[in-house]
C-alpha cells in the first residue's frame, strides 16, 4: 500500500520543505515503500489529485499533530470525494517519539533538564475543538517529566484560547525565573515567526519546531503501521 503524507499545505515554502523532508526520510527507513508527499491546498501535489493517481490503496498518513479540522472533516472530504480505495490513519498526536524530539531541540539551545527555575513554554496552533486542545495541553505536562523545571505551561498562538502572554505571565507567577518556548509544530509558518517576534521583544529563547527527524518520520509510520496491520488482520480473518 502506498503510504500518502499528507499536510494542510502552506504559503511559507518552510513548511512544504519538512514535509517533503520527512517522506524522503521515510523513503530511506523502509526503500521499499511507496511514499508520496500531498497537501489540503497552498502546496501541489493536492491530495485529491495524488488519490485519484494511485494505482492500488493506500493509507493517508495526516501529518498533523492534532486531530482538530482538517483531520476530522478535510481529509475525509478529499478522500471520499477523490472515489480512492484508501484507509485514514491517526494524526501523529502526542507520540512519546515527537516529545524526545521536542526535548532534542530545548537541548539545542542549551535547557537542562535540571535546571530548576525553568519555565517551559510550550505553543501550539489552537482549535475550536475543545478535546484536541486538551490533548495538546498534555504535551507541557509529559514533557517535564525527569526534570527539575519550576514549571510547564501550554499556550495557543491561534484559535478562541490564544494567550501566550499570559501563559508566560503564569509561569513566572508560579516561580519561574527564566523561561523558554518550545513550539509543537512540525514547522516553521506565519505563525511561528509571529511567536519568535513576541519571543524576542520579550527576550525569551525559542527552541525550533519538530522539523524533519527520523523520530517524526518514524512516528509517521507508525501511524501507518497501524492501519496496514488491522487491513491485514481483516483480510486474513
């Protein structure tokens, strides 16, 4: 089965770059695999274009981290209007995997895990749907497990909870001396740079976003994985 990636798709060229970076990484963790790259729009190839032009199934692949809009309603639109015989995986969600990359990129600009009068930060796109925000509050949380840090908040750059001001001005409320955002994005957009702007008028380190890791790609799989598995299960039952 061919595996489709398949992200919102963007008007900063960055983001499109990650996500073709990270097929091309899944391309070399399994070279058997066929792998193609698809966006909702911004970006070509588009997703209903790249169904209608397989020659078997598939799985789509979201590469997103929550399961908000595009998830739950675009993908499934394209998909049952493209008339492609294909299943849809998860998002990559709140991976153990995506987390050790998170922490790979606080180590990059020097945060310990025993550093603490740290606050962390974390900032992520917002969501009008309430239980794929309280999913994403949980990455804050996990990810300060193991370390002494003073204190861990999440913050939305977008959507009906935006306030990452506020999120900062809690974290100092609560005893941090010093803080860092760590961005749960899979790469760098508009809104990105609007949080690195409010980051440097505050001079506060900012850590870069997931990027293209072979944690995220193999997170991606995973996802695959998973799908593939039940279709075999049904097949051989």
């Amino acid at each position: 089965m061919t595996l489709v990636l398949t992200a919102h798709g963007s008007a900063d060229p960055r983001s499109a770059a990650v996500t073709h970076a990270v097929a091309g990484r899944i391309r070399r963790l399994r070279p058997w695999l066929d792998v193609r790259p698809a966006f909702l729009e911004q970006n070509g190839p588009f997703l209903g274009e790249t169904l209608r032009g397989l020659d078997g199934p598939g799985v789509v692949v979201p590469f997103l981290l929550a399961s908000a809009f595009h998830a739950r309603i675009d993908i499934p639109a394209v998909i049952e209007e493209s008339g492609a015989v294909v299943d849809r995986a998860e998002v990559l969600g709140e991976d153990p995997a995506l987390l050790t990359v998170l922490r790979l990129r606080l180590a990059e600009i020097g945060v310990s895990p025993d550093d603490d009068g740290l606050g962390v930060l974390v900032v992520a796109v917002g969501s009008s749907h309430s239980a794929a925000n309280a999913r994403t509050a949980t990455v804050a949380q996990r990810l300060s497990h193991g370390t002494r840090w003073s204190a861990t908040e999440v913050a939305f750059a977008t959507g009906p909870y935006a306030g990452v001001a506020e999120a900062a001005d809690r974290l100092r409320a609560r005893g941090a001396e010093r803080l860092v955002i760590a961005p749960w994005f899979l790469a760098h957009g508009r809104i990105t740079d609007r949080v690195a702007d409010y980051a440097a008028r505050q001079s506060i380190p900012m850590a870069e976003p997931l990027g293209s890791h072979n944690l995220v790609a193999a997170t991606a799989l995973d996802r695959y994985d998973a799908v593939s598995a039940a279709a075999a299960g049904l097949s051989a039952a």
